[in-house]
C-alpha cells in the first residue's frame, strides 16, 4: 500500500518522458515523416489483442450497419492515431498545417457581437484539440476546458509536455468554486468546452439509445447547463481525412429541460457517428459492447 502512489507517480512521469519524446520528433521529423511511421504503430495495435480492439469490435458493427472487415478496424486505428499526431501540430499553433472548414460559425459570431460566453459541449468524436486551436487562430476565441480533477491534473501534465508556453486553462470539477469559476468565466465571454459524453462511474448517469442499443451518459453537464442558464453549443472536430478536418457548431435547444436536451445531443452525436464512423474514439462507452455490460 505504500508503494502504489510512487508507483503511480513513476508511471505518469514515464508516460510524460514518452510524450515528450514523441513531441521531439514530430516537430523535428515533420507531419510527413511521422504519418510513415503511424503505420507500424497502427498494426501493432490491429494484431495484438486489447480493450482498443474489443470496444472497437463492438462500435464497428453497430455503426456501419454491417460485417466488418479488417480494412475497417485499420481506418478506424489510424484514424485515431492520426488525430493523436495532430495534437502534437495543433497545439504549438501550426494550424497552417491543415485545411479546416468551419460550419456554423455565425453562431459564435453572435455570441461574440453580444459580448456572451457559451457551454460547449463536445465528445470524443473527433478532435476536440483541432477547435480549440482553429478557434484561437481563425476568431481570436478565449476558450476554457472543463475537466474532472484528475483527469484534469493529466491532461495539464501532457498539455506542458506537449508545449509549455500553451497557457491553455482548464478548469478542474469537483473542487470547491468550480462552478462559480465556470459561471465566471462565460460571463467574462469565455467559451467553456466539456466533453459531455463520458463522465465518471459513480456519477449520476442515463442509458439512452445510441446506435440500436444502450449506451451510459451522464448527467453532470446537462445539469450544470440548466443551472447556469447560458447558451449551449455542440461542438465536434471531426477528422476527414489527410489534413482535412470539419468544425461543427450547433445550438443545443432549451438547455432548461435536461431529459430532451440530453436526448438532442445523444441524437446528433449518433449521426455524426454515422458521418464519420471512424471518428468515434470513446473506447469507454461502446453501446452494446464489452465496456456497457461492465457498467451495467
């Protein structure tokens, strides 16, 4: 018992040495170089056996409606390490690197004319990093992620491993003000970004239909949206192919009525999963896989 949290701790600094490396190489190698090299990486992990692959198994089928074949579990591997590798770009501000289409942007434009900050709610579909960072070149927006502690206390370890000049903040959930820093924040006209499809398991949570069966989401952002009372948007990065990605923003309606809006947001997450079947990266929360009848 008294050697897990050093082991804990050893293991986390060994993992931001990996990502430091990886980060060396990709700025020094360049994208194209690097994408050669995904290509050994994405077949280890197609042949060795791992809760990747299972979950990956169980999404593909539901998604695409048939059989799949390994070409599909190849596209949906290297689509993930793909956008992986682009974090890497996109977080030290080389968006010129990569052809980025924005869709709804009149809707930021209006909360900008009105001075008014925005809930965004994302999912890992995608790349949530390819908004942040077009959103900081392409519109000069001030955005916030909204993270549980620990979840935010790694991923602040990998963002300075990454770049430690990114000077992204991340507000941490379940401390003492988080919500008032939250409400802070949009009214200082920032837009607050939280992945609203996966929350911890001893969070209050719903089963809802996602691709033909149930699928856990939880209720933490819905709520907090309600009790806020500020606009909410859905926002999705999805990967298409190449360098080319598609930024999505929706409106999210009456964000007061929690059962509809979480119901809305399960809807359109389904059919940009349909869009894009490969973008679909929550190996957690996989509808009518392995990972669901572990929660059940």
């Amino acid at each position: 018992m008294v050697n897990r949290p050093n082991w804990a701790t050893q293991q986390e600094r060994g993992s931001v040495w990996t990502i430091r490396l990886i980060v060396w190489l990709a700025l020094r190698l360049g994208r194209r170089a690097m994408r050669v090299l995904l290509l050994p990486i994405c077949l280890y992990f197609m042949l060795v056996p791992s809760h990747w692959q299972q979950a990956s198994r169980d999404y593909l089928p539901r998604v695409l409606g048939r059989r799949t074949r390994f070409s599909d579990g190849w596209r949906h591997c290297h689509g993930f390490a793909s956008c992986l590798l682009d974090r890497v770009y996109l977080l030290n501000n080389q968006t010129g690197r990569f052809a980025i289409t924005v869709h709804g942007a009149a809707l930021i434009t209006e909360l900008r004319a009105k001075g008014q900050g925005s809930l965004l709610f994302g999912a890992h579909l995608g790349s949530f990093e390819v908004c942040r960072a077009a959103g900081r070149a392409m519109m000069d927006l001030p955005i916030s992620l909204l993270m549980y502690e620990d979840n935010a206390r790694k991923t602040g370890a990998v963002l300075n491993a990454v770049n430690p000049d990114l000077g992204m903040e991340i507000i941490a959930l379940g401390r003492p003000g988080s919500i008032l820093a939250v409400r802070d924040r949009l009214e200082q006209g920032h837009l607050v970004g939280v992945l609203a499809d996966r929350g911890l398991t001893e969070e209050r949570r719903v089963q809802l239909p996602f691709l033909g069966a149930p699928a856990w989401f939880p209720e933490g952002p819905f709520r907090m949206a309600g009790l806020l009372g500020q606009p909410v948007l859905l926002m999705f990065g999805i990967y298409r192919g190449g360098n080319r990605y598609d930024i999505v923003f929706e409106a999210l309606p009456d964000p007061q009525d929690l059962a509809e809006s979480m119901r809305h947001y399960v809807r359109r997450l389904e059919y940009y999963c349909h869009d894009a079947p490969y973008n679909w990266f929550n190996f957690g929360n996989c509808p009518g896989g392995s990972a669901q009848r572990r929660q059940s």
